[in-house]
C-alpha cells in the first residue's frame, strides 16, 4: 500500500482538489488496495471547513467531488504517508521544518515536478485571493496523471 498526502497552506483550495482528483484516478484504475491519498495543510486557520467553495466548483465542473475538512499537517504524517507532496516553495519550507531523518526529507516531493504537459513552472499557485482556480485545475490533473503513471 502506498499512501500519499498533499500539503497545501489552508488545506482549503489546492490540496484537497489534488486528494479529489487522485481518488477519482485511484478508483477508476481499481486502485484502491493499493493507493490511498489524503491532504493537510501547514497552516491550521481553516481546521474542520470544507474546500473553499470556489474550489469545489471548478472541480465539480470536471467531475470530482471535494469532500475533505481541513487539518493541519502534523509531523507524524511522515511515519503514516509514503510521499508528502507541496504545493509550492513556502510549503516545502514549513514541511521540511518538521523533518527529523534524511528519510523525512526525501519523501517531501514537489507536486509539479509530475507534469507532463506543464514544464517550466514549479508551483502549484495559490488561487485563494487570485481567482484562477480553472488554471489550478490544469495543473492538478497534469501532475496527478503523472504521480499515477509515476507509481503504477
Ligand atoms: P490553499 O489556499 O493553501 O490552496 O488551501 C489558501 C487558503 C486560505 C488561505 C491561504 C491559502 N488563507 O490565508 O486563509
């Protein structure tokens, strides 16, 4: 069983689309025993909502569903996850804050480094104050294609 969490600032707008779209690929390959996913964010302001609702929106359009509440990322996520995925550079700095082992430190990936069709941008931007949540969307489905093909 490999577990994946992605790790976002709010855990309200990009992780949880990453959790919702890599559940649906999970469940569409027949993946389940095998894969499992869940997201966090590094900052606890928005513990217990739902995904910005902005978010489940541009999701829904393509067909997932968004269902997770925020938590905060706790450093036993690196005992309980495989791969701790960030969304940008400000989130690999607060989580590698919290690594312990070298071991720690090479399961935090960045999430675009999966692209395939976007190359040349290496984060995931924060479409909480910006709007651009459909962009968000491209870049999700982009590099959970790839995290798949990366682990199957
Ligand atoms: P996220 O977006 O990190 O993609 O969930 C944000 C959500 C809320 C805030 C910042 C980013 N905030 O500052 O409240």
């Amino acid at each position: 069983m490999k577990k994946i969490l992605f790790i976002c600032l709010g855990n309200i707008c990009r992780s949880p689309a990453a959790e919702g779209i890599f559940k649906k690929l999970i469940k569409e390959g027949g993946l389940e025993s095998q894969i499992q996913c869940d997201s966090s964010g590094t900052s606890g302001y928005h513990q217990g909502q739902p995904s910005d609702s902005r978010m489940r929106e541009a999701a829904f359009e393509r067909g997932y569903s968004l269902e997770s509440l925020s938590r905060p990322f706790v450093k036993e996520d690196f005992e309980n996850f495989d791969l701790l995925i960030v969304m940008d550079q400000s989130n690999y700095k607060n989580v590698l804050a919290k690594a312990e082992t070298p071991e720690d430190v090479k399961k935090i990936q960045m999430m675009l480094g999966y692209c395939t069709i976007h190359e040349g941008i290496n984060e995931v931007p924060d479409p909480y104050y910006n709007d651009r949540f459909d962009y968000v969307m491209d870049l999700l489905e982009d590099s959970c294609n790839g995290l798949l093909k990366s682990l199957t």
